[in-house]
C-alpha cells in the first residue's frame, strides 16, 4: 500500500540533498514530481492540488530556508501537510457513558465489511472489552452464518434471527441482550449492496434511529480507488459516517483513496485492514502513515507490534535458558509464534525507517513465511524428547523427521547446525559480558 509514492517521493527529496538552498524553481520542480506521483497513487485531483498548492505557499519563504537543507525543508513541510491532509491527530475512540457502546458498520457488498465487524470485535478483546456483534444483513443467510463462524473464530458472541425478522428488530433485540450480558460492545453488521440505493439508505436508517449508536464506521475496499471516495460522500449525506475503516491495503491497492478520503469528505480514518487475518486491523494514525510515506518509517508502530506479540514470562524463561546456552527447538518454535504475532515479515520491515528507499520493491515482495513453514515443519516432526535435546537426533531419527515434514536430510542436518551456532553465539556473549562486568569491578 502507497509503497510507489515512497518511492517516488524518496527519488524527490534524494535530488534535493545535492542543493544548497531552495530557489523558487527548484520548488516549482519537486511540486511537480510530487502531484504526478499522488495522481500515480490515486489520489483524489482536487486533494493533491489543494495540497500542493499549501506546501508551495509554505516552502517559498526564506526564513525556512535559513535553518535546514533543501531536502529537510521540503521532508518537513510535506510531512506536516500530510499529516494535516490525512486528519491530523487521531481521534479517540467514541465511548458511550452507559455501556453498552454500539458500533454501526456499513458499506457496499464486497468491501470486507462482515469480515471487518469481526477483525474490530478482536481488536477490542485486545483492549479488554466484551463484545457482541449483531448479524443485520437479514435477506443473505450467508453473511449471517459467516459473521456466525468468525464470531466463534474470535470468542464473541453473534445475535442472529433467520425468521423473517427485519434488521431494525434484530439490531433492537441485540441490543437488549447486550444490556442484559453487561457486554461494553454491540457492533451491529449491516446489509451491503451491490450499489448505493434508496432501500438500502432508508433501512440503514431505520437501523441508524433504533440503535443511536456512538460510532458509525463505513468500511471502504481500498481497491476501489477514487470509487472508495464517491461511496463515503453518499453514505455521509444519508447516515454521518464517523470514520471510515480501510480493508485490503495489504495488497496491491495504490492507496491514494486513503490520502483523499477526510480532505474530500470530512471522515477521518480510523482503522486499516492489513491481512486476512481476524487480528489483522490497525488503528490509523495519520502522523505515523505520513511518516512511512516519506520513508520516515514507524518506529512506534513496531513497538507496539512487539509489546502485544511478547509474552514477558516466555522472554524471562527465554533469557535464562540463553544464559544458560540451553536454546532448543521449543524455544525456536515460541519465536515462530511471536514472530508471526506481529503480522507478515514484510509489512513490519516496511515499517522500519529508510527500508523502503533502500530495499528493492522485488526483494520485500519476496519476503513470505514459506522458509519459516519449512522450518517448523521439520520442528514438529520431531518428538517432544528430540526437541528438548537436539543432541539425540541420529542418522536414522534426521531420515524420519524428514520424511515426516516433506524435507530433505540435508534440510534436518542445516537446522540443527543453525541451533548449534545459535547456542555457541549466545554462549560466546554471556562469557563476553561476565569479562566486561569483571572489568568494571576492578575499575
């Protein structure tokens, strides 16, 4: 998502570097690159022309030139327009002061949006509230039982009438059972269309009046481009969206839809959708988008990832065992599983300041869990003893472990020699840090 602006924009300011002080042409030229990679990526024409019209009025003034280079100038200037253009600071989530909160999720058939219902229920768990979801779309029994499966994929409970019942007595009943669980979330999943139509707009509001609820999310497909813009006007004319949920960013979208939709039509972006799966929904912060798109990177959103993905009481246990040079296949597999919390290798590298002007575009393609699965292929052929103590795998234990995961004996014997140079690593930089602490006690 957006990694062509990236780029595009990191080519513009690399230019830049070479100069001295900005001249009123030099400007007038890096706008121009600037407004042909936004209508690249999509962006809305009227967005990108009201934006670079603002960072034009910013950059020719010699006050700013005095203090940084060329490049910083316009880095800084473009990053504060951005940030200003994609909502400026991110706003709280809008809790009801009698639980429970109701969310209302709507949007055209397709976007992803039962699926999403579900992603925000988890995401909310994480935030350690209960959570309920009402399955509204009653004239397709399959988005019901759909909403129904990922319920029980993410442990919450679904509401769901397949007798005839309109939306508006579900979303009503829903809300009853929800006050009489003391759950702190409804989220009410409503019926998509094909294309934005009076029916749908007239039960949408039906729905609207009977629940009140404190947040309205349109979920948008991405894909869609400039269409995603169009669909939030309607709906923000008919049923006041309070943010906007992004889905399938993860893929091949140019994103600029995400860059237009709160300057073309007033509704921040509040969550994105970065995979497939239920765990899958980041908040949106503009500051930190802003910052990934001018190659600034997000180093506070890999810290997040890592705080929810750490389990403190595995890295204890871990850190001992180090210590120790006791590292094993368990040991390896736990990091699998903390590693794959995170999400997809390539998206958290992206994240990381500078990678995506440096990094090829092929070689972060590339970056998949295969190798990984391979690998834990081979773990979990083991037993549970050769895990615990590698040392025992013989000649004919390595022809059964890879046999039993597809592998080669070559595959086995290269595994357990990354293990053996893990632990004589590790065992190395605790002997290491006894000298240093040794020395320091002289001192």
């Amino acid at each position: 998502m957006l990694d062509n602006l990236t780029r595009r924009l990191a080519n513009v300011f690399a230019g830049l570097r070479r100069k001295g002080k900005l001249t009123e042409d030099d400007v007038t030229e890096v706008l121009r690159e600037i407004r042909v990679a936004f209508l690249e990526a999509d962006v809305n024409f009227a967005v990108a022309k009201d934006f670079i019209k603002r960072v034009k009025e910013r950059a020719v003034g010699e006050d700013v030139f005095a203090s940084l280079t060329a490049d910083q100038t316009i880095v800084k200037i473009v990053r504060d327009e951005l940030v200003e253009m994609l909502g400026g600071e991110a706003p709280k989530f809008n809790w009801s002061p009698s639980p429970p909160t109701v969310v209302l999720m709507c949007g055209l058939q397709g976007s992803g949006k039962t699926t999403t219902s579900a992603k925000l229920a988890a995401w909310l768990k994480k935030e350690g509230k209960s959570a309920m979801m009402a399955a509204c779309d009653a004239q397709r029994p399959a988005a019901i039982h759909q909403l129904q499966v990922l319920g029980e994929q993410v442990g919450v409970p679904v509401y769901a009438r397949t007798d005839g019942s309109t939306p508006v007595q579900i979303a009503k009943e829903a809300l009853e059972r929800c006050r009489h669980l003391m759950l702190d979330v409804l989220i009410v999943d409503t019926a998509g269309r094909l294309t934005i139509d009076e029916a749908l707009m007239a039960e949408l509001q039906q729905v609207h009046t009977a629940v009140k609820p404190s947040e309205t999310f349109l979920v948008l497909d991405s894909t869609t481009g400039q269409e995603a813009v169009n669909v939030a006007q309607s709906f923000a004319a008919t049923v006041p969206p309070t943010g906007a949920i992004f889905t399938k960013l993860d893929g091949d979208a140019r994103g600029g839809a995400v860059l237009s939709v709160k300057a073309a039509t007033g509704v921040p972006v509040r969550f994105i959708g970065i995979g497939e799966a239920v765990d899958a929904l980041d908040r949106f912060y503009p500051d930190r988008m802003a910052g990934r798109i001018i190659g600034m990177g997000d180093v506070l959103g890999i810290i997040e990832k890592a705080e929810q993905a750490i389990d403190r009481d595995e890295a204890e246990a871990l850190e001992g065992k180090i210590r120790k040079g006791g590292l094993d296949f368990h040991d390896m597999l736990s990091q699998f599983a903390t590693m794959r919390r995170m999400g997809p290798l390539r998206n958290v590298i992206k994240m990381i300041p500078g990678v995506s002007g440096m990094v090829p575009e092929e070689a972060l393609d590339k970056l998949d869990d295969s190798h990984v699965n391979r690998i834990e292929a081979i773990i979990l052929s083991m037993t549970h003893k050769e895990r615990s103590n590698p040392d025992i795998i013989n000649g004919s234990r390595r022809k059964r472990i890879a046999a039993g995961s597809g592998s080669t004996v070559e595959d086995v014997n290269a595994l357990l020699k990354q293990l053996y140079e893990m632990r004589r690593g590790m065992k190395q930089m605790v002997k290491m840090e006894h000298r240093f602490k040794k020395r320091g006690l002289r001192r």
